[in-house]
C-alpha cells in the first residue's frame, strides 16, 4: 500500500489530503487557532502572527504534524509513505 500525505499553508490556515493508492482518502482544512499564536514564537522571541508571511514555514510545519498526528492511528501496516509540501524547510 502507497499513502502519500500532501500538506499545505498560508498565514490564515493550514490543510491536508492522505491518498491510499493515489487516491483520496481523508482531508482536513482548519484556520490558524489563537493557541497556536500563543504557543509559537521565532528565535528572536517574537510572537506569531495570523497572517503574518514570516511565519510560513512555521505553518507548513504545523500543517505536517497535524496531518501525521491526525492520521497516526489509522492501520498502515507495511505502508510505504510519501509526504508531500511545497515547503523544503517544513520537510
């Protein structure tokens, strides 16, 4: 079995699809949460913002672990996976 997880963002949301076989199988889309302004911050200490673009790698990288924390439980038994982002630093 081939599962290939495809996550994007923008500074407003996040989304992802999980494909079985190169077809869809679950999806999610969901806005940026005032927790996660409250919890995430850039190096310099600075709080994230919603809509702020220099928190965009942070977003794709938020898109991924929802996915892979929202999909984990499912059975994938001897699955190979392919994860998929348009963000080389959220990979």
């Amino acid at each position: 079995m081939l599962l290939t997880i495809a996550v994007d963002a923008s500074p407003w949301g996040i989304g992802g699809v999980l494909m079985k076989n190169g077809s869809p199988h679950r999806w999610f889309a969901d806005e940026i949460h005032d927790i996660d302004l409250q919890i995430l911050e850039d190096k310099n200490g600075n709080k994230a913002a919603r809509g702020d673009h220099r928190f965009q790698t942070t977003w794709e990288a938020l898109a991924l672990l929802v996915a892979i924390r929202a999909w984990r439980t499912e059975e994938h038994s001897g699955a190979m996976v392919v994860i998929q982002s348009d963000s080389l630093s959220a990979l």
